[in-house]
C-alpha cells in the first residue's frame, strides 16, 4: 500500500470513534456523527479496494514482463 493511502486510512480509522465519542470531554455523544461514521467507513472500502487494483496491475505487468523473457 502506498505510503499516503496509508496515511489517509489511519485517519479514516481515527475517525470512526470520534464520530461517537466527543473529543474534548472524552464522553459518548447523545445524537452520534452518522454522516462521519459512513464516509469514514466508506473511505475505509474505496482505499482496500483502489489498493488491491492497483498491486493486481503491477503483479500483471511482472507477470508479463517475466513471460516475455522466456
């Protein structure tokens, strides 16, 4: 995974507690941030999912690359 995905996706991951949990008191919301929770959790899906494309692309050209050695 590259290394500003990564990034990206810790943040997402932070961000699916903070949408219950109130940072500054530190005590569970009484109407929680839905709207975060969702997109935190949807972003979380689109890095996994853009990640794997991309290494099965660069596994593909190696394979080929490999291949057309022989």
């Amino acid at each position: 995974m590259d290394k500003y995905l990564l990034i990206i996706l810790i943040f997402m991951v932070v961000g699916i507690p903070i949408s219950f949990v109130n940072p500054s008191t530190g005590e569970f919301r009484d109407e929680p941030l839905i709207g975060l929770f969702y997109a935190s959790i949807a972003g979380i899906a689109v890095i996994v999912l853009y990640s794997s494309y991309k290494e099965r692309k660069e596994r593909q050209a190696s394979n080929a690359k490999r291949r057309s050695r022989k």
